[in-house]
C-alpha cells in the first residue's frame, strides 16, 4: 500500500465544478413544471393568528394556492427524535396551529407560478394577531431558569463536581471571580436554506440543503407519516452551513406540504432575513468563571457556571462548561449548566459549539489570572498541564497541548511580547499579543459506506455524507485511494444522497474519523472479495492459491513476496463479469472509549493593533498549532483553520444578533448589518500542526478539525485586547466603545 | 421578500421591495422602458401583469425575454434562463454572491431590475470557461484554494474580473479592499486574494 495519498495536499476533486458554476446546491435543481413557495412570517413575538386574508392575494397574478394553519393538512407528525434534535421538548409543529411562539415564526406559505408572483403575495398577505408581550431577554429576571433534564453528551451533565471548589477558591491566596456574556450569533451560510420538493405518488423527493441527510429523510417521513424509504434526500454541494443544516427545519416541512397540495414540485429558498428566524442560533450565554490559585499559579480550584438560552419548547443543550473538566490539573472543580428559556426560536450547534463559548470565559479567566500573578500566560498553563483527565480519572488518547504552545510561540515570536498591559507600540497604535488554548472533542459514530470496483478500472465510493465546505469529497478521495492501492484519479467518490450508506450528522468534527473510517473497511472488504474471486477462477494466476498467502499493493494481487506485477482490480472484474461491490462499516470500539479520553487541543495566538485615540481594532497576526492527530491533507486542514480563525474574528469583534425586546424581532437581520469578517479584516493567518500519531482514536488516527479551527480564537484576541490597551472585556463581541472607556 | 406589510410600517398601497426601488429611480427607469410598458406599470399592479419584452445577450448568447418589471437579472438569470452558477446568498445588495458583469462592470445583480438593462451584456460564471479550457482565474481558485464550500465562488470570480479590469489589483491589500463587497463566510479570503493576485500577474 501506498504511504503517501494521506497527508498529501491534494487539490480539490470537485474545484473545478465549483468555478464553473456547475455545482449545484439546493436551489439549483430546477424542477419542471415547479411553482415557487414563499413563507410568511409572524410580525410578533407571542400571541395568536386571529385572521389571514388570504382571499386579497388569491385574486392577485400567478397564486396557486395561500395555505395557513386553517387549510393546512394536518399532519401526522409521528415521534421523531435524533441525536441532533434537543433531548427534551418537541419541534415546531408548523402550521398546525394558531398560536405564535416567538417572532418570525411561519404563518402561511404562498405558492405562485413565479417567484416574483410569490413573494408580491406574501408581502402582501394581511395577517392579524392578538399580540401578548413575550420575554425575549435571558438577564430579565423574569426568565426562568431551569436544569436541564438530559445530557446531550456524557460530559454535559448540569452539575459536575470534584473536591470542593467554593472552598478552595475561597480560601485561595489569589483569586479571579468574573461574569462573561457572549451575544447571540447566526451561523449565516452563504447559501440560504433551500428545498425543492417533488411528490410522486406517495414518494417524495427532497433536493434540500443539509448536513444529516439520513436524518432528513427519517424526520419527514414521520412528519408525513410514511415510511423511510419513500423520501429521498439529495444535496451534494452545501454552501456552507456551519451547524445550521444540522437539523431539519420548519421550511422543509412547508416545501412538501405545499407540493401537495399544489400536486406540482415547488421551491422554497428562505429569506436572508428568514434564516435569523427558524433556523437556529449559537445561544446567549452568561458564564461565571472563579479560579482559586496559589502565588506559584497552581490552581487550587475551578469554578465554572454557564447559562445559555433556549425556546420554551424545546431544551436546547451545549457543551457550554465541559472543557473546565479536563483541560488543566486541579483537585476542586465544580461547573454548572442552566437553560434560560425564552419565546424565542430554539438555538442550535454552531461551529465549536459550547466549547468555544466555554473556553472564552475560562482562557479570559486564566489570562486575567496570569496578569494577577505576574506569570507569563503560557507559563501558567504548563505550571497546570494535567497528566490525565482528572474528572474521568483517564489517560487521553494524546495530548499535545504544551508543543503547540511551543510551536506557534515560535512561529508567532510571542518572545518579543513585553508582558506589561499598553507596553507595545508600533507608532501611535497600541499593539497587544494574547493566546488562548483550543480543545475539542475527537468524537466518531457509526457509519457506512459501499465500494464498487468496475470493469474500466474505476472505484466508486458511496457514503450519504455531506460537504458543506471543508473538502469531503476531497480527502474521502484520498482515503479510499489510499486503501485501495490506486491513484485518487482513478476513485469516484459520492456523496449528498440519502439512499447511500448511512453516515452519521456532518459536523462535530467526525466525518473524516466515522465515514473515513467506513471507507476504509469498504475498500478493506472490497480487497477481500476481489481476492477470493481471483484464487477461485480457473483462469486466473492466482487461481487456488491460499488467500492468507496473497497481499495487495498499489493495487495490484500477488502472492506474497513475488516479484510478479500481480492481478489489477480491473484484471479481476473483467475475468469475473460483474463489478465487485462491498459495504463497510465502522465504530469506535466501546472498550477503547472506556479507557481513554479523546480530545484534539491547540494554542491560538493573537496579535491586535488598536488605534488609541478612536478604538478601532484590527487584528494582524492569527497562529495556531493544533495536535489533531493525523492530518489527512494540509491544504485543506490549512483552509479549514484559517476559516476557523476568520470565524473567531466574527466571533470576538462582531457578530451578534440584537433582539428588539418589545417583540423579539431580530434587528439586524441583514447581511448588512450582522457584520461578519470580510476581506480587509483578515490578517496574516497560519495554521500549523504539530506531528501527533494517535493509535486510539480510530483507524485513521485522526481526530477531526472543522470545530477546534474556531474555539481559541476569540479568546485570544481579547486576551490580545487586553495587553494592547489594559482593558478587560468580558463580552463579546467587543466593540470600539468598550476600549475607548480605557 | 416576504416581509410581512405590517413591519415595513408604509402608509398606503403596498409595495414590494422592488417596486419602491422602481418607484424610487422611477425617472430613470420610466424613461428605460418602451412606452407601451409605461401605461401598463401605471394600471393597478394587483390585476394586471406588466410584463414586457426584452433582449438580453448573456454569455455572447441573444434571449429575447418576457420579464415582470419587478425581476431582478439574478432571477431571470437563475429562474428563467436556468443559469443557476450565479448565487443568491442575501438578495439585499450586501453579499456579492450575486455578481456578473453587466457590460463590463460587475454589478450586484440581486439589486440590478432586468428591466432596466434591455441590451445589456452580461457575462455569467457559466461562460468563462471556453472549450473546456477554465480561465485562468478559476484555474487561480482552484490553485490557491480561493473557495471551501463553493457558493460564493461564482460571485468572487466575476468580482476578482471586474476588480483586475478596474485596475484594482495592484497589490494585495489593494485586492483585499476591492474584493470586500464578496463575503465568504468560509473564510477562504487568503485564497481568494492569492488567486486574484495570480490571475491579473498572468493577464
Ligand atoms: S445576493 Fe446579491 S448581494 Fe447578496
Ligand atoms: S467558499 Fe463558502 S462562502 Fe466562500
């Protein structure tokens, strides 16, 4: 076998579909004969639709149909719960009702001939409410505050605690005790979510934009009642999604709602404005971080509590206080995790999910703490490196935290930092370097996937996997060449349908560990039956030859240490007729999971220029080191890092998304104005790895990118703030205004 | 849009987004239309359908289109002709996704009425490549990794054309300053400003 294919940087299979135009996402599946549907939605935030007059825009060009909760079918809405969806609660159900939960909420769809036709309509549907004032604030006093009822992950208990830490803090001769807020933000993909579903008969056709197309499939079927199989799902390009494709929400429902009831496909594409509604958001939190520490920076105790927001229907949950359990060694830690639940649309995993919201609070606590205790940052962090997972009492898989902080110290020239707050300057610009740890779960779930050698030669690799960006079809491509023996030129690799081999959701940083990891026992597999068929026709050189005997490379069959150019796939699929076709599936072993703890770790350094006299605030240098085990190709992982830090940036001086309280109306739901990192803002970005072999994890010994590549950002650019200017800010995402109070 | 009357808070009739705009530029529009299109505009515009005839020549290929007045060249384009290479990532005028040349000028073409550009030349993502040989700035993307997920990409390409024939791509940080009206929200800008670099050295 070929060494080489993983690790190389190859260039993106499908590059050139994406710069000629000819990849197509969602709302580029034209279907004929299809009408346009456009959703309206709810003008405030609670209450009741009194009436719709819907009869005024039946009259108007074009409509096919207005259908609200009073003509809507009602639909069976058959229990539906995956891993993706909240543990406690149940989905919107749309249209079914005339209540309003919060606003934005879908009232009616419109279907037209043309979506101009369509959109005139809904814009002028004249819908009245009878209003009732909903909180939409999670620091009002009035909003409850709840424990949640189930964990979404092991670690995500609401109470977790060793030692006691309230004593130790209490008791330590150096303490930090600070409140930190992060605003609301909107995963904003560039692609808006989008549907075109298509009925025949009673089978359904969804070409729809998601992350989890299995899932997608399943949900629809129980919302309409059918069974699994009659719903396909196809994506094959996703523009970008970052968590909010995870799930499947209220508009897919409406798309094949309205599809029947028109008995023609219909197209849906959500609104800009829309997607700040239904579609889910990284939640407001509010966290306390209390660290106890002695005049040498060991840490004596850790507190953490986090809150973050939720809908009252359903209990969404987060990884918000996990990382304070294992990523520094001390006896006494205690963290906490409530809910606040408000009338507003239930959130969802955004990149980093919980961890980076967590890790802010606890890398600002312990920068904070290094200034207190006159220790350089990352110095603190050795003195409190743990051996083991000291609240699961477990070695980690691998660890390497402290040489990324060597590396990208390195790399980042964090020597030439002088470690008073305001001591740096380039010319009248204060300049401030800060650094922050990164971590994230290296999680993998079961998945599957079918290889096919034909008769040409060519492999195909089939997995209802999805890409939403980060180069799946790419380093999938890799992955099978590389079991297989064969140029990756000579491997198709398919995904975005859900007919194919079932896969788990794409996100949480798992797909290269779980569906790369089922390639490889496919082509594994795949290899088998081409050997047995080789040493069973009478034709063939290898013909009863001992399978044990025989052993593969660069694609080709021979016995064991001969010499002899051996028996391509080709050679063995043409003599035998049909093409070879083998599934493979894989898991993390139980066993395996039970010993070791499994996390990547980085070290993200900051350096900022901040303009003294207005506040502005430019960040100019982002490195990060990582240790996520193997890196399966370094031109993508770089992307994906460097996207991850331009979305830390977003993170620590942007983005939020600002309710109005009367009504919950998002204010700023315009591209225009949730402001998000655009060209000029980016500065010089390096992403780096350090050589980390992890046999643990999974076959591959990989532990996954997409979600660490933006925890750690944040963090240190406010760490970075800090030492430019002296100021602490505890919220993000910093504005001018909280540096000009300096 | 389907932004619900209610909050748009207009006294009157109501108008969608793209008839206030109409209304708005409404002498340069009214004058860009042939005058059996004026009366028509000027009768109720809930009964009766306006449409008029145009040409439009998009990749050097001559459509004569019936278009609704109220039709941005980003729906003609994507829903009528069915050149879906050009995206619609806001539809608000603030995201690029939606760029082509509009004889020679990248415009946004969410924001652009199809009414207005009777005539017009427009170039889309779909005719860059010619006889299957890319141009050399999608070859530049793919290079340097100028894209992730790939949406905003036909946005990006036909911008970074406009940004090198504007004589906007001098340097990188002249690049990253004429290139900030295409959001990539996958962070592919190191990528995208190497590609733009590339590709106006080449040409
Ligand atoms: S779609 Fe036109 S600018 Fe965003
Ligand atoms: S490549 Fe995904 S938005 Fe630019």
């Amino acid at each position: 076998m070929s060494a080489s294919l993983i690790g190389r940087p190859l260039a993106r299979v499908d590059g050139r579909a994406k710069v000629t135009g000819t990849a197509r996402y969602a709302a580029d599946f034209n279907q004929p004969g299809q009408l346009y549907a456009v959703i309206v939605s709810a003008t405030v935030g609670l209450g009741r639709v009194m009436d719709v007059a819907a009869a005024e825009v039946e009259r108007m060009p074009g409509i096919a149909a207005v259908i609200t909760h009073r003509n809507a079918p009602k639909l069976p809405y058959l229990p539906h719960r995956a891993v993706i969806d909240p543990a406690v609660g149940e989905r919107l159900h749309v249209l079914q009702e005339d209540n309003v939960r919060f606003y934005g909420q879908p009232v009616a769809i419109v279907v037209a001939d043309t979506l101009d036709h369509a959109e005139r309509a809904a814009t002028a549907l004249r819908v009245t409410y009878e209003t009732r004032q909903p909180l939409v604030d999670p620091a009002d006093r009035r909003a409850e505050k709840i424990v949640p009822e189930a964990a979404t992950r092991a670690r995500a208990l609401a109470d977790r605690s060793r030692g006691d830490a309230d004593g130790a803090v209490a008791q330590a001769p150096v303490r930090i005790d600070e409140t930190y807020d992060i605003a609301r933000e909107n995963h904003n993909p560039m692609e808006p979510h989008a549907t075109i579903a298509a009925w025949n008969g009673d089978r359904l056709t969804l070409w729809s934009k998601s992350q989890y197309l299995v899932n997608e499939q399943a949900e629809i079927a129980a919302v309409f009642g059918l069974p699994a199989e009659n719903v396909e799902v196809i994506c094959p390009f996703i523009g970008g999604a970052f968590g909010t494709s995870l799930r499947t929400w209220p508009h897919v429902t409406l798309a094949a709602l309205a599809a029947r009831h028109v008995a023609r496909p219909v197209k849906l594409v959500l609104t800009r404005k829309q997607m700040f509604f239904t579609t889910g958001h990284r939640p407001r939190t509010r966290q306390r971080v209390a660290l106890g520490a002695t005049p040498e920076g060991r840490l004596t105790g850790v507190i953490h509590e986090g809150m973050g927001e939720t809908s009252r229907y359903e209990q969404f949950m987060e990884a918000l206080t996990n990382v304070t359990d294992y990523l520094y060694s001390c006896p006494n830690v205690r963290t906490q995790y409530r809910l606040a639940q408000l009338d507003t649309s239930t959130p969802n995993h955004m990149r980093g999910p919980g961890d980076a919201s967590g890790i802010f609070a606890l890398e600002s606590a312990m920068d904070e703490l290094s200034y207190k205790l006159g220790i350089d940052p990352i110095e603190l962090r050795r003195r409190n490196e743990p051996q083991i997972d000291e609240a699961e009492n477990k070695p980690f898989s691998s660890r390497s935290l402290m040489q990324c902080y060597e590396l990208g110290s390195e790399r980042f020239g964090w020597a030439r930092r002088t470690p008073k707050p305001r001591s740096m300057r380039d010319g009248r610009l204060l300049i401030g370097m800060g650094a922050a740890t990164a971590t994230y779960p290296a999680f993998h779930a079961p998945a599957s996937a079918r290889v096919r050698l034909l008769a040409d030669g060519l492999a195909e690799v089939e997995a209802a996997a999805s890409d939403m960006g980060p180069g799946t079809y790419t380093s999938m491509t890799q992955v099978a060449a590389e079991f297989l023996g064969l140029p990756p030129e000579q491997v198709r690799f398919r995904l975005g349908r859900s007919a194919y081999p079932q896969t788990p959701s794409h996100g949480g940083s798992w797909t290269m560990a779980s569906v790369g990891s089922a390639i490889r026992a496919a082509c594994l597999e795949a290899q088998a039956q081409a050997a047995r068929r080789a040493v069973a026709d009478t034709r063939s050189p290898l013909f009863e030859a001992s399978v044990g005997n025989l052993e593969w490379s660069a694609g080709h069959l021979r016995r064991r240490g001969e010499a002899s150019t051996g028996l391509s796939y080709q050679d063995i699929v043409a003599r035998t007729g049909a093409p070879v076709e083998a599934e493979g599936s894989a898991q993390r072993d139980p066993e395996v999971a039970e010993r070791y703890s499994m996390h990547s770790f980085g070290a993200v350094f900051a350096e900022v220029a901040i303009d003294p006299d207005v506040g502005t605030i430019r960040v100019r240098h982002i490195v990060g080191a990582y240790g996520i085990g193997r890196v399966v190709n370094p031109l993508l992982a770089r992307s994906q890092c460097t996207g991850g830090m331009i979305g830390g940036i977003g993170m620590a001086l942007m983005e939020r998304t600002v309710l109005d309280l009367r009504d919950g109306r998002p204010v700023n739901a315009h591209m225009a104005d949730y402001l998000m990192p655009v060209n000029l803002d980016i500065p010089k970005l390096e992403a780096l790895f350090v050589d980390e072999v992890d046999p643990h994890v999974n076959p591959l010994g990989v532990k996954g990118l997409g979600e660490i590549a933006l925890v750690g950002t944040a963090p240190a650019i406010a760490n970075a703030v800090f030492h430019a200017t002296g100021k602490r800010v505890r919220s993000l995402p910093i504005h001018i205004e909280d540096v000009l109070t300096a | 849009m389907a932004e619900n009357p209610s909050e748009l808070h207009l006294p009157g009739p109501i108008m969608s987004r793209r008839e206030a705009l109409q209304v708005t530029a409404g002498a340069v529009t009214l004058a860009a239309l042939p005058p059996e299109t004026v009366a028509a505009t000027s009768s109720s515009p809930a009964v009766v359908k306006n449409d008029m005839t145009l040409t439009m020549t998009v990749n050097g290929r001559i459509h004569t289109l019936t278009v609704d007045p109220r039709q941005s060249v980003l729906d003609v384009l994507r829903e009528t002709l069915d050149l879906t290479g050009t995206k619609k990532g806001c539809n608000q005028g603030a995201c690029g996704a939606c760029t082509v040349l509009v004889d020679g000028k990248r415009i946004v073409s969410c924001l652009t009425l199809a009414a207005m550009h009777g005539g017009a030349q427009i170039e889309t993502i779909e005719g860059l490549e010619k006889d299957g040989v890319l141009h050399p700035l999608q070859e530049a993307f793919v290079e340097h990794e100028g894209l992730q997920c790939g949406f905003c990409t036909p946005g990006q390409i036909m911008s970074g054309l406009g940004c090198i024939a504007e004589g906007h791509a001098g340097s990188p940080q002249e690049i990253q300053f004429w290139m900030s009206g295409n959001i990539c929200r996958c962070g592919a800008y190191p990528g995208i400003v190497a590609a733009v670099a590339d590709a106006a050295g080449r040409t």
